[in-house]
C-alpha cells in the first residue's frame, strides 16, 4: 500500500533540458514523486539495475548478463540489502518507502514510453521496499577494486613478494573523480565554489540525474543515483553545497577458505580462525536465462562472509587439504574465497546520511550528517554561503592486519579478523582544497592511488587566478595536458640510433606541447606509440608468467588481464627497477620505428578516440562523439592503452555549485535528463559534455515549464 496519496499534492515542472523540478508539501511526498517522475522518465534503467541486484537480469537480457547474475547471487547484494533495510530507522524506512511507492506507481507509465521492454518481453513488477538499496549496493560493490588483491596474488607468485604493488595505479576496474574547492578569497564573489566530475563508465542511460527536490523543509538540486532517493554525492541546498570523490579506501577483504563436506554427508564446514569447523549456509539459486536453460547456483556464507569463487577441484577434504598446503598462494580458480564487505557485516549502508543531507544548512549539518555514512568511503568538499569549508573522509573502513589490504588471506588465521573501524581523517582547507583519487587525505585507509598529475595539474591551473568564477571552471573541467606522457618520451633514442622516418616522428613528438586536444594528431602518434610500447612490454618475457587468459568468475576478468594493467601502470613500469631484465630502451625504440614505418596520416585524436558508452541493449545506430583528453589529464576520458583508443570511463557528470548565487551553478551530463531512446531530452547535453561545456542551473520556477502528473 502506498505511504502517501498520488493526487495533485505534488508538481513537476522541467527547464529546457527536460531537467525534473519537483515541488511537494512534505519530505516524504517528495520522495514519492522522485520515484515517480525516475520511473517515468528512466523506467529501463531501473529495472535493468533493479534485477542485477538481484541477480536476475539475464531473465529478459539473456547469457550475457550470466556471470554477473551469479556473482550478484553468490555476494548476496539483495540479502544484504534487505538486512539492511531490516535495520533502517522508522523515519528513513518510511522515506524510502515513500519513493518505492512512487516507482511502484510509475513504472507502467514509463515502461509504456521505452519499445526496450516489448522488445525484450520484460514487464515489470512491484518493487521490495530495499530495491534502492540493492541498487546502491550493487553500484558501488566493486567501487573499492577487491579484485585487485586477486591480481597482486598473482603477481606476487610470479616476480616476487617486493613486486606485489608494481601496477599500483587508478586501474581498469576503479571509479575516480575530479574535484576541488575554491575559497571564498579567491573567487570573484567572495564565496565559495565547489566543482568537479566523477568518473565512471559512461552508460546510456546515465548513470546520474540531474533533478531538483523542493518542499517547506528544503529546496536542494544535484545529482542523484537513478534507483535511489536523495542526493548522496552531489548537492546545493542553497546555502551550502557538497560534492565527493572516491577516496581510493580499501575496505573490503577476500579470505581464502578451507571447506569440507560435513559427517552427514551434506552439510558444509569453514576452517575457523579457533580451530574449529564452523557450519556454512549453504543453498542453490536458479537464475532464469532468456533464450537459454536457467544456470543453477551454489551460494556459500561462512562466517567471514559469502564465498564468491570456489576452487576448481573443490571435493571435500580434498578442497580443504589443498588450501591447508598453502592456497593462500594460489590463483584465483584454484582457491575459495568468501568476501567480507562492510555493509553484509554492519547490516547498515549509511541511508539515514542522505535526507539528513537534503536538510542541512551549514558545514557543520553537513559534517555532522556524514558522520553516519558508510559505502562507499568517499572524499568530502563542502563549503556554505557563511564561508565555511569542509574537506573529510566519509565511510567505514575495517581496522585489520596490513596483510588484508594487499591480497586474499588465510581465513583460518586469527590475525586477520576484523577489529573495529578507523577514524576518518579530516584536514583544514588551505588555500585550494583538490581531491582527483591521488595520495593525500585518504592516504592512510588505501593502498593504490591514482598518480598525482590529476590534482597537481588542477593547483597549477587554481593558482593561476585569484579572482575565479562559475563560467571559468569549464577551462579547468577542459583541460587536457598529459603529464604522464613524459616518461614515455625521456626515452626516445637519440636521432642517430634511427631511421629517417622515426627521426621525424621523434622531433615531432618531442615538439608537441603534452596535450591530448581533440584536434590535436600529434595526440593520436604519442598514443600510437604508447600502444606499440604496451604491446611490446607485456610481450616481454619478464612478464610471461602474467600473460596467461585469466580464470575463476568473469567479472573479475577486468582485474586480471595483463595487457590493459601494463596499460595503465606504463608510467611506473618504464622507471621501476623491480624488472631488471626488461630493456624499456629497445623497446620503446622498437615501438617508435615501428609507429613511424605504419606511416599513419594526421588524424585529429578525437577520430580514434571516441565515446563507446555501455548499455543493456546497445543501440547499434548511434553515432557517438569522438573526444579530447585521457586517463592523466583533467579532462579523464579514458581508453585502455595497448588495447584500444576508444573511450569508455569518462566524467559521467560535471558541475560547479556557486555559494554566492546558486542560479550561476552549472552541470552536464554525457547524454540527457531522458532515459528513453529517441526521446527529445536523451542525448542533447552530449554535444556540449563532448566540449566540455556546462548548461545553467535553473531555480526561477516562472522559468520552469509544468508537467501533467
């Protein structure tokens, strides 16, 4: 039964770009009509990411969706999140409730508009009251890269112990984000600015909404996750603002366990950290599969957490006599692994942070609300109208042995349990506060960072003015300079060593001037040569031993390749002195002579590199833009160097919160406020995301247009 009426005691207005405006006669009607107006307007986005956390999407996407269906299901995210929703207080629970009503009452409507549910055969039904938790649980679960520590296992195992942490970077997997902070006493108004971008992969449609939320208590916009009430990342009240960035924490552990088949015969039993064998739930799950048989599933639980892979050859006392010899040691397919995350062992996401959000005023509401959050552990700018300035981390981070951190570890060794939950550093902000995913404040809580080019070139283009204002963030939102391309071009040969043609593209490469601009085909040589010298490097025979197809569960399949790791940790890998037999000379002068013999033509970098956005059903007709920018530069659109030039993580949002004015705010979104294809308001913000241009922020509502409800 719905928690509040659907009558006319809630309104819709939209903007120009078919932005949602919603105005309502209390929070929780309010909530209502965001679940409302998602569903109308998204209504195929919440139900492809309804069912992925519940590991049921491959019912109407079909095989494709099966591996991570099965890892949904065997991670228990819809068992988590109902436990989670267990314990949500009454006032939180009735507002998440109020906007599960409104999705409830707006999914036939917009399933009506989007030909993706006839074509699939897919209807919909009644939302759980913990969906939006699901969905958020399922965003953010690979957020912190567990499946990183299955890499270094590897790695570890091939080059050494001291070479576990050698592809340390923001790698394939990870999400990332830009933001900074910029005090009052250097902007033109004499208050704060709060901007950024967060990087995901980009996906159609979006994975953020642009929506504003009004009633008596409060009147916010921001940015909002399509399946989840409120604004948790992103949001102006008014009169103050916040905005996060990952904060690259390590909060989630793998343990390697010992299982055995029970006297019974039936039952399961974990190696306990005492000794002793502990009883593991154990039951099956079938996931439904459109157009091919349903996939049965084994789900494990022991104490530590479910088991998300099981070794290959697991039979009993013979699974448990392997790990016993050291499996803690072995590759991902040869062991079991439970995975141990904070919001299946707290039974508790932080839900309650983000309506105390939507009402706060200052800094210190801000500050005070965040002490409650909990996934995921982010970095936190804020900033109010009365010139206060917040930058902090925010989430749970386990305290356990250092050992947890950088790979999976013995579950039977007492020494890596889980012993209480750190402190989350904050710091004063001093003259420009940045957060890009480097090292820094979070520093304590992580192990891999992204390389500081980001955040540094960010200062360097803050410090440039002392008088900054909304429109002139779009140049540093704009920026494209590569520092990580030096390393690269400090190693090419001396001329002598070269033939003609690479002489040429030496001289030309070391006269460029570092930036990926879209129109730039120096840009597209440098990243050609970068291709070239990937290949060759993780054609080294100093790396054979990772160059093996990974195994064990597809979805950690993106952790596990070779080829894209040595991509994006180049930077590292050309100056390290860990891999004394790989000769970075001739290799980077093989892959020069090599990239000047293809004698490519001048092509602008934005022709290769495009936007390849992800979507449950791909609309093979779309044309979609070619981009300045790469992984190290301002502007983040990321390719995967050695593999391809295509784009596919990029800023999947940018805004400016003005504290002075909140109507000189700006934002974008890659595609549109509309989640139906073909819609007016689908895709027309990508033209200008593609330039890195932002749209205004309405708040007049006589300039709003209303919408029938």
């Amino acid at each position: 039964m719905s928690l509040v009426s659907d009558g006319d005691d809630w309104e819709l207005y939209r903007d120009g770009w078919g932005i949602p405006h919603l105005r309502a006669p209390d929070a929780l009607r309010l909530a209502y009509a965001q679940g409302r107006v998602t569903a109308l307007d998204r209504a195929w986005q919440l139900e492809v990411e309804r069912h992925r956390s519940q590991g049921s999407s491959a019912a109407f996407l079909g095989p494709e969706a099966v591996a991570w269906d099965r890892f949904a299901r065997q991670s228990r995210l819809d068992d988590t999140a109902r436990r989670c929703h267990e314990a949500l207080d009454p006032q939180t629970a009735a507002w998440v409730g109020a906007y599960v009503d409104g999705v409830n009452d707006g999914l036939a409507a917009g399933a009506a508009r989007d030909e993706r549910f006839t074509r699939t055969g897919h209807t919909p039904v009644p939302w759980e009251p913990w969906v939006p938790l699901g969905i958020w649980i399922a965003t953010h679960i690979l957020f912190a890269g567990f499946a990183t520590k299955l890499w270094r296992g590897r790695v570890a195992r091939v080059l050494g112990e001291e070479a576990a942490t050698l592809f340390a970077t923001d790698g394939p997997g990870t999400a990332g984000s830009n933001g900074w902070l910029v005090p009052g006493d250097r902007t033109a108004t004499g208050s704060a600015i709060i901007a950024g971008d967060p990087h995901r992969f980009i996906e159609d449609p979006g994975v953020y909404q642009q929506i504003r939320l009004s009633c008596p208590e409060f009147d916010v916009l921001g940015l909002a996750v399509p399946g989840v009430p409120g604004l948790g990342h992103f949001g102006h009240t008014g009169g103050a603002a916040w905005a996060i960035t990952n904060a690259m924490a390590d909060y989630q552990d793998l343990y390697v366990e010992q299982l055995r088949t029970a006297a019974d015969g039936a039952a399961v039993e974990a190696l306990g950290p005492d000794g002793s064998w502990e009883p593991v739930h154990r039951h099956t799950e079938t996931i439904e599969v459109a157009g091919a048989e349903p996939v049965e599933v084994e789900v494990l639980e022991t104490a530590r957490g479910p088991v998300i892979t099981r070794a290959a050859a697991a039979a009993g006392a013979a699974e448990a006599g392997a790990a016993a010899a050291g499996a803690a040691d072995a590759d991902a397919a040869d062991q079991t692994l439970s995975l141990r995350y904070p919001p299946r062992v707290r039974r508790d996401l932080g839900f309650a942070v983000l309506p105390a959000l939507l009402r706060a005023r200052t800094v210190a509401d801000i500050d005070r609300a965040l002490d409650g959050w909990a996934e995921p552990v982010n970095v936190v700018h804020a900033a109010d109208s009365e010139g206060g300035l917040l930058h902090r981390v925010a989430g749970k981070v386990p305290l356990r042995d250092p050992a947890n951190r950088l790979r999976p570890v013995p579950a039977w060794d007492a020494r890596h349990a889980w012993r209480g939950w750190a402190e989350t550093p904050a710091e004063p902000v001093q003259g420009f506060a940045v957060m890009a995913n480097a090292r820094g404040i979070a520093s304590p809580l992580g192990v891999e960072f992204a390389p500081p080019h980001r955040a540094d070139r960010i200062r360097a283009l803050l410090s440039g003015s002392a008088n900054w204002s909304p429109k002139a963030m779009a140049g540093v939102h704009r920026d494209t300079y590569l520092a990580s391309a030096e390393p690269l071009l400090a190693l090419l040969p001396p001329m002598a060593d070269l033939s003609p043609a690479a002489q040429a593209l030496r001289a030309r490469l070391l006269a460029w001037d570092r930036h990926m601009e879209a129109d730039s085909a120096e840009a597209t040589l440098f990243a050609a040569l970068r291709t070239a010298t990937v290949r060759r490097f993780a054609a080294d025979p100093a790396l054979a031993g990772l160059a093996a197809a990974p195994a064990g569960p597809e979805v950690f399949h993106p952790w596990l390749y070779l080829l894209p790791r040595v991509g994006y940790a180049l930077e590292h890998l050309l100056t390290t002195g860990l891999l004394p037999g790989l000769d970075r000379a001739a290799h980077v002068r093989a892959a020069l002579e090599e990239t000047a013999s293809a004698d490519l033509p001048d092509t602008p970098w934005s022709r290769v590199h495009r936007l390849a956005p992800w979507s449950a059903l791909p609309d093979t007709a779309a044309e979609w833009p070619g981009l300045g920018g790469d992984h190290d530069c301002v502007n983040a659109t990321s390719s995967v160097p050695g593999f391809t030039d295509l784009c596919a993580r990029a800023s999947a949002a940018r805004y400016v919160w003005d504290l002075a004015c909140r109507e000189d705010s700006l934002w974008v979104v890659p595609l549109g406020a509309d989640g139906v294809t073909g819609s007016a308001h689908h895709r027309d913000q990508l033209p200008l995301w593609a330039r890195c241009e932002l749209v205004p922020v309405v708040t007049d509502w006589t300039l709003l247009t209303k919408d029938p409800v």
